[in-house]
C-alpha cells in the first residue's frame, strides 16, 4: 500500500510509475543499454573487448547458433536478443561496431551514484540485506532466486575469503580476462592447425595429381591428353595455387614436420580448452556472484529510499 500519495499539480494522483520517479527499478532492456553506453565509453579496442567489458558490468553474454548474441542481466530469466530491433535504435551489433571503429560518435554514459565505500564485512552486509529485505521488488527476487543462488554465493565468498566487495570486483575482473585470453589463444592455435591440416592436404593432392601433369608435359601438352586427364590437372593446379598461397613464398617443409607440427597443435589445443572451461566456470561463477550481490544491494538501497521519501 501506497502511504501519502502524490498528486499532480491539480490535485489528480500519480500513477505508480510517476509515483516512483528516479526510485523506479529499471528494465532489462534499459539496464543492456546502460551498459553497452557505459562500455563504449571505456573505448573498447574491439568487438571482442566491448563483449569482456559486458561481462565484467555484470551482464552474461550468450553465444548462439549463426553469431547470434544475446544478453541477460542478473534476476532475470530470459536473455535478450543483441539487436536493435529489440534494445532500440542505436543498439545493434552494427552500431557498436561503428563506434568502435570511430565511424559514429560515442554515447556519453549517464551518471551515476558512487556509494560511499563500504569496510563492512561483506558476508555480513549481505546477510542483513537479506534479512531485511521487504516490500514487491524483493519479493520478486526471492521468487527467482528462491534464496538459493544467494545462498551459493554465500558459501562461494567464504570458501573464496572474499570479505571485501572490491576484492570481488578484481577477482571477476580477472576472471573475465582470462577467459577471453585463452578463447584468443585457442583461435589462434586452431588458425595454425587449420593453415598446417591444409597445407598436407594440398601437398597429398599435389602429389597425387603430378604424374597427370608430368605425363601432359611429356605429351607436348596435347589436347587429346588434355581431354583424357583435365579433372586431374585440374587438381593439380588447384593443389599447386593453393601450396603457393598457404606458404607465402617460404620453403615447403618435409611431410614429417608437418605432421609433427599438427601434432603438437592438436595437443596444445586440447589443453587450451580444458583451460578455457575451467576458466569459463570461475568466471561464471564470479559474474553470477557479484550479479547476485549487486542485485541485492540495489534492490534493498531503492527500498531503503523509497521509504524515506514516504
């Protein structure tokens, strides 16, 4: 219930959302945008740098089928769709690229409170937020929640000793950053296996197909023989262009060091991965944390204000 309502200036009510004002819980379509305006203006270096920068704000990217990218912010269920179409004009792919490209302007990030910094006990500042949360907003929550995911993070920040929420922050942070360095290095050694896999096939195909070659040469390039063997010498051409490109003018090395180079590529990729997952969970884990934990501190400092102004 709604005590001492305010009225317009001819005595007519508020509705809840002008009642509200500044207190009112933004959407999540306004929180994405928020922070995508907020990571434009810590000038990304590139697509991959705005999507970390994402992640660390609090805000999980999703990957899907054909590129597709979506968002979800911490208390909701659903992500949503990385497109304009759904966050607003100015809020696709294709705009963020431009910004980082310095083909379009960039957003200035409207500001916002910095609350005075906290010495408490983390575990115990979040432990009083929860036992004195109150009102619809954190009703929701705890219905999404179910207490659970904050009992976790509970047990996480303990396990972890993490009693200080700046030492959160750094964590996730770091966290993050691994993450996407080993994602660059395991595209980077898949490039290489890929540029090595392609190299032996082409050199295979090469050596299949030259004896086609050489007999055309030997008969004086007759089209006859040309007629005969021209899917053959077509490979061979195919393989020789595509040799020519993959080494870039250097030596061709012997079969042995290619499959000994694509060997070790192969086994340097299996242990990135096992990295990258581990380094995916931490990193989950930690942005599910300080999501739960920002969640919460927000939603019990908009009742906090709410109360004072009625």
């Amino acid at each position: 219930m709604i005590v001492n309502p305010k009225l317009h200036s001819k005595g007519r009510y508020l509705h809840y959302g002008q009642w509200l004002g500044n207190n009112q819980k933004l959407s999540q379509k306004e929180q994405i945008r928020l922070a995508i305006d907020a990571a434009l203006t810590e000038r990304p270096k590139d697509f991959a740098d705005f999507l970390r920068r994402m992640e660390t704000a609090g805000i999980q990217v999703k990957h899907g089928r054909g590129g597709v990218i979506s968002f979800l912010v911490p208390g909701q269920q659903r992500a949503a769709r990385f497109r304009a179409s759904t966050l607003g004009d100015g809020y696709g792919p294709e705009d963020v690229q431009a910004v980082i490209d310095g083909k379009a302007p960039t957003r200035t990030a409207p500001a916002r409170r910095t609350p005075a910094p906290r010495r408490v006990n983390l575990l115990i500042d979040i432990q009083e937020r929860m036992r004195q949360g109150k009102g619809p907003a954190y009703e929701r929550w705890a219905k999404v929640y179910n207490l659970k995911q904050m009992a976790a993070a509970l047990q996480y920040l303990k396990e972890h000793q993490l009693f200080e929420y700046d030492d959160l922050a750094v964590k996730t942070d770091a966290a993050t950053e691994r993450f996407h360095t080993l994602a660059g290095d395991i595209q980077q050694t898949e490039a290489e296996l890929s540029h090595v896999s392609n190299l032996m096939a082409a050199v295979v195909q090469y050596a299949k197909t030259r004896p086609a070659f050489d007999g055309y040469k030997a008969a004086k390039y007759s089209r006859k023989y040309l007629a005969k063997h021209e899917a053959e010498l077509a490979d061979y051409r195919a393989a020789k262009a595509t040799m020519a490109e993959l080494l870039g003018g250097e030596k061709l090395p012997k079969m042995d060091v290619l499959k000994e180079k694509r060997r070790q590529l192969a086994a340097r990729k299996k242990a990135l991965y096992l990295e990258y997952r581990k380094a995916q969970q931490d990193m989950r884990e930690l942005v599910a944390v300080k999501g739960s934990v920002n969640h919460l501190r927000g939603l019990t400092d908009n009742q906090r204000n709410k109360e004072q102004a009625r």
